[in-house]
C-alpha cells in the first residue's frame, strides 16, 4: 500500500508549523515540518511531531457519550442532540437563554469550525453567558491596549530582525515561541541571530530561564511587581529626558503618566520589586537609548493580580521612547482587516456585565474565573447548562476544586473535547473532538497574527475515527433541532462561509487562491505605519493614563507599602514545559521529555532553608485556600522568594466507561482563590499566588486526590 502525504499545518499553537503528515494504512507514521511552506515550519517542534499519538490514544472519545449514573455509554448523534435540544428547551422555558453558557478553551479557539459555531449558536440562542479563556491567558493586554489605542485586540509585533534592544517581561520564548497574540516565526532563533550581531537582550523574570540565560541582562523582580520596576524605568527615562515621543499621533495624559512616575521615589519603587535601583537605571538607560529596541510582556506578569497596570505601563514605555510602529520595535500586522477579521471570527460582541459581580466581559468574554459563583448564585440568570469546547477550566483556571463542584451541580453539562479530562468528568454528555490533523480549514483569524501577509488553508491528513463528526457540525444541528438561525442568517451554515465572509472584509485574497496553495502562500510586503493610520482614521489619541489604570496603580502604591512592611511566605509562579501545550499532551509529548517532572516545586536554597525542606523532599505548599504536596527541586535559578510550579499537569484522563485511567502531576490553580482578581482585568492572580513551604509527611499530589492515583511523571 502506498504512503499518502499531506501538506497541511499544526493548529497547537499560534505558530501554524507547516506540516508533511504521512499516513500509512489508516495510521499516521510520520510528521515533518514542511520545508516547502515559506513560512513557519522552522519552529516545528515536539507537540506537533507527536500529534499522531493524540490522533490514535486509546483514551480518544470516538462517539457522543452518555452519562448513565456515575458512567457513560455509548449513543448516537441524533440522540444527542434530541436529548441536548429537549433538555434546553426545558432550561430556556423556565429560566431564560441566560441561563445557557459556553466556556471556549485554547484548543477550543484553534479550531476554527468550532470556536465559531460555538460562539454563533450562543448568540443565537440570545445569551450573555460567555466565558473565555482570555481571562487567564492575555485579558491584562487587552484591556491596556483597550484604554490606550481603543482597540482591544491590537496585535502589536516585535521586529525582530531589525531591533537593537529587546526588553522581555515575563515571557520565556525559548519554551514559547513568541506566540501570544501576534507571532514571529523562528522568533527566538531570530532573536538569537540578533543579540549573536550585538543587540541586548534584557529579560525581566524571577527565573533565570532559558531565555535568560541567553540574555544580556537579567533582572529577577518579586512576582507581580513588574508595575513598580516598570514604572521606575518611566521615572528615570523621564527624569533623564530619554523620552522620544511619536510624531505620527497625538498623545493625551502624558503629563499625567510623568507625574506619576514621579510620585515615588525610586528606591521605593526599586524596594517592591526588589530589583537595585542601579539596575533599573542601567536597564532604563539601555533601552531608552538604543536606537531600534521594543519591550514585550506578555503572560508573566498578565496572569498576576497587577497584570493590567503592568501592560499599560510597558505600552507607555514603547510610546515614550518611540518604539511603536517603527523598525525594530512592536507594529501593527499590515493586513487591513486583520483586526476586523480577528474580532469577528473569534468572539462575540457582549457589552452586557456578569450578573454576580457585575464586571464587564473583556473581547466579548466574561473571565472564567466568575463562572463557579454563576452557576452557584440563585436568582435570574443563574447559569444551568454549560458548553464547554476544547477547554479544561478545571485544570486551567482558579479554584478547579470549587468549579468542579459547580459544574457538577449544573442540569446540562456538554463537553466537546477529545478525552475525558476533569473538567468533563461530570459532563452529561461528551461529543467527541476531531483533532486537527483530521480538518481541512482555514482559520483566518490565527492567521491574522501574522507577522507579514501570509496564509494557508489547512489539509485534511487522516479521516476520523468511522462516525466522528466535525465539531461544529452538533452546533449546526442542534441549532437546526432548536429552530434557531445561525449568523443572523446571513451566512451558510460550514466555516467555510463563515471563512470566506471575513476574507471578503479585506478583500485582499480570495479563497480560491489559497486552496490552491498547498504549502501556504505570502501575497504582500510586510509594511508598518498601520496603527498610526488607524488612529488617524477613527480620530483617535494615545491615551498614557487612562483614569482607571491610574486609580488602580494609586492603590497598588499605597498596598505595596503596606505588603513591604509585612514580609509574608512566598509567591508561586508558572513555567511551561516543551512538551506540553497548557493542560493537554501530557498523555502523549508531555512526559516523553526527560526533563518535564510533573510533580515538582523548584525554589531558591535560601527559601528550601527556611522552610527546612531538602532536594528531593516532599513539601506542603498552603496558600488561603487549600494545599498540595509536591517533590523539591532546589534551584539557583529561582529567586527568593518566588516558587515555581509548572501550569498544566494535573489533567487525569478517564477511560471511555469514566474510570480514571491516568493521572499525573499536581493540580497547582487549586491553589489559586477565583475572587481575587485584578479588578481591571478580572484575571485570577495565577502568578504571584501567597504560600508557604513547609515539610510534608505525606506522598507528593492533591490533598483532595487519593495518593494512589498519583505517579510522579518523570
Ligand atoms: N511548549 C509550550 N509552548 C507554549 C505553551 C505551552 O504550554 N507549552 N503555551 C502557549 C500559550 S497558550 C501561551 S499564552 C504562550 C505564553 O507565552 P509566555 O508568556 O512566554 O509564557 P511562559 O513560557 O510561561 O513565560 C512566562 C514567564 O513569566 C515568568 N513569570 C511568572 N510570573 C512573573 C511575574 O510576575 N513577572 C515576570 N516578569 N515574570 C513572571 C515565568 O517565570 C515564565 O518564565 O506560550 C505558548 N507556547
Ligand atoms: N497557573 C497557570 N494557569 C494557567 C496558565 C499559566 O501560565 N499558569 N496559562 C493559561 C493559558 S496562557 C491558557 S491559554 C489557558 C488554557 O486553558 P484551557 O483552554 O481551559 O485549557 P487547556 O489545557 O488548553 O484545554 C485543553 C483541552 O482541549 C482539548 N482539546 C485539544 N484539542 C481539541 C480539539 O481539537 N477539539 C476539542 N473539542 N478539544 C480539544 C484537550 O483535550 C483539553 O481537554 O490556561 C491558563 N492557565
Ligand atoms: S506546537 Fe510546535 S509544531 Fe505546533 S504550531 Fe506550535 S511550535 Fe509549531
Ligand atoms: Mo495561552
């Protein structure tokens, strides 16, 4: 039998690696970056070379499920959606289409088909509830860029290639692969190219990561204190007069924002990050004065508790020294409907604030961390059935332990994924997902984030298991079951309408084009000036001290005061692993790299001291609502003070009867309290958690788990 290849690309994360997938009798035998795609595949890595594994696991959910009792059976699609559709009915009947809601994870987001079916038949049905995953991913950029250039999914690129000077806060793209809303292909290997021909690289982390370690210059603040290390920086540009401000907009509050930078001295400033004030000022000093730099943060200090003040603040660092959408700094992408396309294919647009702490939806999406107390809180709109598609909220976002049992209390919980994670353990019915490599799609929205003009519509490589339907195929059907018309009506029904209809919104290339470009096709320059021409056109200024954000740093200083004075235990931070993408790919890549121990806390010897713990020991870490065990790593790379504990691990994978088959790891945002949250971004504090360390005379796992479920995972 002959080898059937297929050019296609991977849909894990932003990248979009272009792809060749070789399928050999029904399996797939082998997946190689595909050379010939101009593009991408340079950053090809682990998670897609072992997507086949995902593709053929035995733990795949392969058709709908249902729950019989504490365990499901097997049931055919019609019945799902007569079942689905009878039970909703119920549910609006009574309570209203309020009482609807959908999460849409990351994955979930990837795939294009089901992010906007997902998305088209919640709004259709006329609800509110939409929860994100935004709001632990990137909601403090969002809203940053929101307040200060009126759009809220300004990607805004690094140029690389071109920049003397790269400032990187809290992103460690030797593991990430600058993919976080925007993209650089190769990014990190270009970045390395340029700091080989003499650009600094200053990184900001309380790691010494990856990154860092090639680096320049490593400044190690306490968790979540980028705000006052950034700020410093502002106040001694200011100070200085480094500044270099744009010419092609006009700025607002800048007179504010220099007050304010003023305001504190810089050794206090330089005492709550704890980074020396010498520091900074060289840091400053670097930055300001190169002649093409960009600073960059990204989920470091976003998934902090003061994430929104420090993205504003880095912003306001790149408009000082001119360094927006200019050579060598952060621009905008030149496709003219990027941000018209990306806006409109991956979220709703929802104005309407949550009913229990009445916070308003970032792009659209309520914060997952809200969802618990919605589902809990009687009253009218209180959520009673739940969509949840390609996500792991359970896993991923705050308090898994209390939205466990919320989501355990619903009267319908769907969950579309590929495997039975926590988060789908109590699900009323389970709709199998299609992996990506079984799509043909374009997902016009990721391809947005592209650092210049390029495409490319993915291929299907390997048809799905006999009977797995396209995802977005039961949002369409159960639509039709409901009599609710998708879009408004206005575009067919398949993806590939709704596809067409945004590439109609630039009108610079047209379907047919890419399907006929099998390894995906560049059709422009990349030029800049894009954002000047937007806030030009919509009358706009830069606003640098949005009332909100100044309010809210005001607080901060005079908490920050207060903390200072009170020394406490320790904060945990986050790291990802090579092999693992969030919480899923553990089964497969993820505990295929030697190095990615699931269960481990990594900290300073100075801390393991104090808490009496040596390498290898197990140990307690406690914070305000609940405790885990897990193995010690002690480690120089750590500051003190800061914990690390890998996000992710801790997703166990149940067998098709709804046995528990695989758990590995420790489940570290149960840890995570899900109403502390930055009140400007309604993201939980992920980062910068408070705990303690102490010695365990227990096995390493969750205090709720049962420790004979537990394995270590290296
Ligand atoms: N291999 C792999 N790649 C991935 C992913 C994955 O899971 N695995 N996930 C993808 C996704 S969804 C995203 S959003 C991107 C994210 O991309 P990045 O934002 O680059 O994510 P991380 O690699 O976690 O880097 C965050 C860094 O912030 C540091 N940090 C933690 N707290 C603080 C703080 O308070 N201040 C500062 N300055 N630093 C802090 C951590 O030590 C860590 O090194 O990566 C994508 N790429
Ligand atoms: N402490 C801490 N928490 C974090 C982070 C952190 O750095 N620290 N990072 C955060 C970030 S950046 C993100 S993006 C979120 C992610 O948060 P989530 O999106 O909620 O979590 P994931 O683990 O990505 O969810 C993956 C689920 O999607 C399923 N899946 C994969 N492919 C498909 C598909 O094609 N179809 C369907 N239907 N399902 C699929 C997987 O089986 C898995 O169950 O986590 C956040 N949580
Ligand atoms: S997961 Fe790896 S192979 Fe897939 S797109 Fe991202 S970087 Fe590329
Ligand atoms: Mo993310």
């Amino acid at each position: 039998m002959t080898d059937s290849v297929t050019f296609t690309h991977c849909h894990i994360c932003e990248q979009l690696c272009g792809l060749e997938v070789t399928v050999r009798e029904g399996r797939i035998v082998s997946i190689r970056p595909d050379k010939q795609n101009p593009h991408s595949w340079r950053d090809f890595c682990i998670k897609g070379q072992r997507a086949g594994e995902v593709v053929h696991s035995s733990w795949r959910v392969i058709h709908p499920m249902r729950r019989r009792g504490d365990s499901y059976v097997a049931a055919s699609y019609e019945e799902a959606i007569d079942d689905i559709a009878a039970r909703l009915r119920t549910i609006v009947d009574r309570d209203g289409p309020n009482a609807v809601a959908g999460y849409l994870g990351n994955p979930g987001g990837f795939n294009f088909g089901l992010a906007a079916f997902h998305n088209g038949f919640l709004q259709a049905l006329g609800t509110h509830q939409l929860f994100g995953m935004f709001s632990i991913d990137s909601n403090a950029y969002h809203v940053a860029v929101g307040a200060m250039f009126g759009l809220e999914w300004l990607a805004l690129i690094p140029d690389i290639d071109a920049t003397d000077c790269a400032l990187l806060i809290g992103t460690n793209p030797a593991v990430s692969k600058f993919c976080w809303l925007g993209k650089v292909p190769n990014g990190w290997r270009r970045l390395l190219d340029r700091i080989r021909d003499g650009a600094d690289l200053i990184v900001v982390d309380p790691r010494f990561t990856e990154t860092a370690a090639k680096g320049t210059m490593h400044l190690a603040p306490v968790p979540d204190s980028d705000w006052a290390l950034v700020l410093a920086m502002l106040q001694v540009i200011f100070a200085n007069g480094w500044e270099s401000l744009p010419t092609q907009a006009r700025l607002t509050s800048l007179a504010d924002l220099k007050a304010l930078a003023a305001s504190v001295a810089l050794e206090d400033l330089a005492a709550i990050c704890e980074v020396p004030v010498e520091t900074i000022r060289e840091a400053a000093r670097r930055f300001a004065t190169a002649e093409r730099a960009f600073a960059y943060a990204a989920t470091g200090p976003g998934l902090g508790r003061n994430g929104a003040v420090a993205h504003w603040l880095t912003m306001a660092l790149n408009v000082v020294t001119n360094r927006v959408d200019v050579a060598g700094g952060r621009y905008m992408p030149n496709w003219p409907m990027s941000q018209a396309i990306y806006k409109a294919s991956v979220s709703p647009d929802s104005t309407v604030k949550s009913r229990v702490r009445g916070l308003a939806p970032v792009v659209g999406f309520h914060s997952i961390a809200e969802l618990a107390d919605e589902i809990t809180t009687p009253g009218e709109g209180q959520v009673r059935a739940l969509f949840m598609s390609g996500g792991n909220p359970v896993s991923s976002s705050a308090d898994g332990g209390k939205l466990a049992d919320a989501l355990g209390s619903l009267d319908l919980l769907v969950a579309i994924d590929l495997f039975q994670r926590e988060s789908q353990q109590r699900a009323d019915w389970i709709i199998p997902g299609q992996h990506f490599l079984e799509r043909g799609e374009l997902h016009v929205g990721i391809h947005a984030l592209n650092d210049r003009p390029y495409i490319q519509s993915a291929r299907v490589a390997i048809e799905s298991p006999p009977g797995v339907r396209p995802e977005w195929t039961f949002f369409r059907d159960l639509a039709a079951a409901l009599g609710l018309s998708l879009f408004g009506g206005q575009i067919a029904p398949h993806p590939d309408a709704v596809s067409e209809s945004l590439l109609a919104i630039g009108g610079q290339i047209g379907m047919e084009t890419i399907r006929a470009a099998e390894h995906g096709i560049e059709f422009g320059e990349r030029t800049m000036g894009h954002l000047w021409a937007f806030m030009d056109r919509s009358g706009r200024t830069i606003d640098m001290a949005p009332p909100a954000f100044v309010a809210r740093l005001r607080a901060m200083i005079e908490e920050a005061a207060i903390a200072c004075a009170d020394p406490h235990g320790v904060r945990i931070i986050s790291r990802r692993r090579n092999g693992m993408m969030n919480g899923w790919l553990a089964e497969t890549s993820g505990y295929a790299t030697p190095d990615e121990t699931a269960s481990s806390v990594e900290l300073n010897p100075e801390d393991a001291r104090t808490a009496g713990v040596a390498d290898g020991d197990d140990a307690v870490i406690r914070s305000d609502i609940g405790e885990i065990v897990a193995r010690v790593r002690v480690s120089d790379a750590v500051r003190p003070g800061a914990i690390v504990l890998a996000q992710g691990w801790g997703a166990p994978l149940f067998d098709a009867d709804g046995a528990e088959v695989s758990r590995i790891g420790i489940e570290r945002n149960k840890l995570v309290s899900d109403t502390d949250l930055d009140p400007l971004s309604a993201v939980p504090r992920l980062n910068g958690t408070r705990a303690t360390v102490s010695r365990a005379t227990r096995r390493v796992g969750n205090s709720k788990v049962d420790p004979a479920l537990v394995t270590t995972g290296t």
